[in-house]
C-alpha cells in the first residue's frame, strides 16, 4: 500500500534533480556567510574539527533518515509523521516534530531573508563599483552604514521575500529546479577563484592554519554546541525541509548516495569559503571574531584590489543571493505544503501567507541591527536569540527527535526497504541514527545545561 503513494505536489524529473535542489537547499548563507564568522568565533581549527565529524556522525546519518521519511510518507512533513505513525500504530503526538520544523522554517526564514537582502545590497555596490580599491576601514563603513539604516534593511528583507514566495508559488518543478541547475558549478568555479585570490595575500598559510589546525584550549562547550546546531543548519535537517524535498524523491533514487553527495558539496562550499576569507582577515589586520558582518568586510577588499574584481564581485553577489534563494524556499516548503494539504489553499495563497507571516517576523531583526541593537534578552539581541534558539536548540531537537523516530520507532522493514543497503551499511547507519546520533546530541544539549545551571 505504501509503495504506490505519491506526492500531491508533483516529482522531481530524476535523481539528480533532486540532489541539485537538496544542494540548493543546504548550500546557502550558511556556508559562505555564517561557517566563516562562527569558525572565526570559536576560534578556529578545534571548531572546524568537531563541526566535520558532526556533520559525518550525525549528520549523514540524520539527512538519510528524513529523506527516507519523506519518501515513505509523501506528505507535508506534519501529515507525513501523522500518516506515519498511523500506519505503524505509534503515538499520534510525533506529528508535533512537524510542527515544530515549521515554526522553525518561519523564524529562520525571517532573518535568512535579512541577511540575504543584505547579499542584494551588496550586489548593487559590486555592480556599482563601490568597492574598488577599498580597504579594511573604508569596507567596514560601507557596512556599517548598510545595517545602521533600518529603511535600507527593511527594502532588501521585503524584495527578498518576495523573490522567495515568486518561486515557492510556481512549484516543485517549475520553480525550484530550475533555478539550481547551473547556479552550484558556478558557485565552485568563483569560491576557487576567491581561493585562488586569497593564496596572492600573503596571509594564506596563516589562514589555513587557522582554519585547519586544532587548538582545543580554544574549545569552549559553548563553541561544541555551536558547532553541533551548525551542521544541522548547513545540511538543512531537522525542521523537514529535507523530509519535504525527500518526499518528492522517485522510489528507485539511492537515499545515501544522495545523501553523501549532498553533505559532500555543503562541506566543501564552506570550506572554501573559509579558506578564502581567512588569509584576507589576517593580512588586512581584521579580527576573526568580527562576527555577522565578517563576509562583507572582507570581500569587497578582495574584490576591490584584484584584477577583473567589478565581474567578480558582481558575479559572486549574484551566486550568494542564488544561494540564499534555493535555502530559502526550502525553508517556507514545509509550511506552503501544510497550507496546499490541509486548508485547501492554492500553492499561490500559500505562499502570500508564509510571505506576510515571514515579513512581519524578520522586521525584528531589521530593528535588531539599529533601533533595537541595545535591547538585549540573556546578552544576545532579537537577530542573535533567533539564530541561537533556531540552529542550536530547535533543529538539534528535530534531528533529535527524527533519528529516534528512524532508528527507534519506524520498522527495521521499512528503513532496510527504503534504503537498500547491504548489511554491513544498514549496520552502520542503524547504530549511529539508533544510538550515536541521539548520544551525541543529548550529551552536548546536558553538557551545556549543566553549565549554565552550575557554572
Ligand atoms: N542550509 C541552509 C544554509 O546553509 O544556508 C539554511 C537552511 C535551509 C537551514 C533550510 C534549514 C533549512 F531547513
């Protein structure tokens, strides 16, 4: 019975239409913009460290275990886990892991898009030739005048979300495919030249030293968490936007062959972005731990000084917003299926809601930037309660919840069914998302708690 569901919503055309838009999904803001300012943070190497096996130990494992779910229920991921657990008569209340993924969707989508629109801002500097021949302190004020001014951010939050809800409105394979096809190579094809760029420094040794070499006296449990939520956040996992994606995936596509190859590119998109942001930190002086605006005071300097930078930077904005636009529409999906499904909306109404809903969230962090930078709840401002409460609380808690689901509740049946490994493989994946996986994210959640709880 349940090998002939299909998805209300259409298909993707093959195997690799979907690992294109599950790139697209985890390839974004994550990896070029927040990957290089957390690692700056956390000062470095230790962190990169304990981040990559996060994402092999957990996160591999993690992603399989959506995109089978998906499949299996073909559904939105709230009615997914409910037909789900129906049919394997388990308690009714796992469909609150849907819910929560969509909740987490909106709220990260609110400051995704923020963040994005300052990608477009950036992209009319590029083509406007702002940054020629700009240095560490002349970059700096073009960014801080970008985020002081709340009429700016607020303009480039609602041209982005428009652009998002434009995509999400046309659907699986008219607008989400589409867009992925030749935005990665091309998105390889700069960062390598942004690396490239970077060895010309003179600090490019420093930068991978700093990157690559671990110092665990920098390794606070703070900086594990952080580490930790980030490999949920880059590989999108834990609020079912890979479930969704995975839930128009045809029957006869490898779950984790994809799900390698996805991982392996997400990894490898960050880790280019950092060594190309690093080397140009240190030989401008600049401060590793300069935080969100890190990326947009250091590019443009690299952009400004090197041959050919206007094509480049103008180029490389154009791939961000890409970037960020194929994550984005992952995110609101959850929630626009949910509306198709269940209230009988139009994928258009849909997406006009989640668009107004989205909007009216993310003027928080509009305001957080200026007006409100100084209110601040447990030291963190509006935009850095969400990232922290979204990336290392909700989706650790999802992905959480979603291992134990695969590795705990679903039939050995039907997981060795979905993903028809040989026994030695199914091994492996059964005891990291059984045991490794809730292990590891438990012990790192109490690891903090007992912190902050007892000093
Ligand atoms: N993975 C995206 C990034 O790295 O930018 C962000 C993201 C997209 C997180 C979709 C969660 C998600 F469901």
């Amino acid at each position: 019975m349940t090998k002939n569901r299909t998805s209300l919503h259409g298909q993707w055309s093959s195997r690799w239409a979907f690992i294109l838009a599950a790139t697209g999904s985890a390839v974004g803001l994550g990896n070029i913009w927040k990957f290089p300012y957390i690692t700056g943070e956390n000062g470095g190497g230790a962190f990169v460290l304990i981040y990559l096996i996060c994402i092999a130990c957990i996160g591999i494992p993690i992603m399989m275990a959506e995109i089978l779910i998906g499949r299996r229920g073909r559904r939105s991921p709230i009615n997914t886990m409910r037909v789900l657990s129906r049919e394997g008569h388990h308690h009714p209340a796992w469909q609150y892991l849907g819910w929560i993924g969509v909740l987490a969707g909106f709220l990260i989508l609110s400051y995704y898009s923020v963040i994005a629109g300052w990608a477009l801002a950036y992209l009319f500097r590029a083509v406007g030739g702002v940054f020629n021949g700009v240095g560490a302190e002349r970059a700096g004020e073009i960014f801080a005048a970008l985020i002081e001014d709340p009429e700016r951010l607020l303009a480039w939050h609602t041209i982005f979300v428009v652009m998002t809800m434009i995509v999400v409105a046309r659907g699986v394979q008219g607008g989400l495919e589409r867009a992925v096809r030749f935005l990665m190579p091309s998105l390889f094809l700069l960062l390598a030249l942004l690396v490239g760029y970077a060895m010309s420094t003179g600090s490019f040794s420093e930068g991978i030293r700093f990157l690559f070499t671990p110092d665990f006296s920098r390794l606070t449990p703070a900086a594990i968490l952080i580490a930790m939520g980030h490999a949920f956040f880059t590989l999108s996992l834990g609020m079912g936007a890979i479930m969704v994606y995975g839930s128009y995936l045809p029957d006869n596509a490898s779950v984790t062959h994809t799900s390698v190859v996805i991982a392996a590119a997400d990894t490898l998109v960050a880790l280019l972005a950092g060594m190309a942001i690093f080397p140009i930190v240190f030989a401008h002086g600049l401060e590793p731990g300069a935080g969100p605006g890190l990326i947009f005071q250091t590019l443009p300097i690299a952009f400004g000084n090197m041959p050919g930078g206007w094509l480049f930077g103008t180029l490389f904005f154009i791939l961000l917003v890409f970037a960020a636009w194929t994550s984005a529409i992952s995110l609101i999906e959850p929630a626009v299926a949910w509306l198709v499904e269940n209230r009988g909306m139009t994928r258009v109404m849909a997406a006009v809601w989640a668009g107004v809903v989205t909007w009216l969230t993310g003027l928080g962090t509009v305001f957080s930037f200026n007006l409100w930078a100084d209110e601040k709840l447990f030291g963190m401002t509006f935009f850095d309660l969400l990232d922290f409460a979204t990336a290392n609380v909700i989706l650790p808690l999802g992905g959480l919840f979603i291992a134990l689901f695969a590795g705990w509740t679903l039939s050995r049946g039907t997981t060795r069914g979905e993903l028809k490994l040989g026994e030695t493989g199914y091994r492996i994946w059964y005891i990291l998302v059984r045991y490794v996986a809730p292990l590891a994210v438990s012990a790192i959640f109490l690891n903090v708690i007992g912190i902050l709880r007892f000093g």
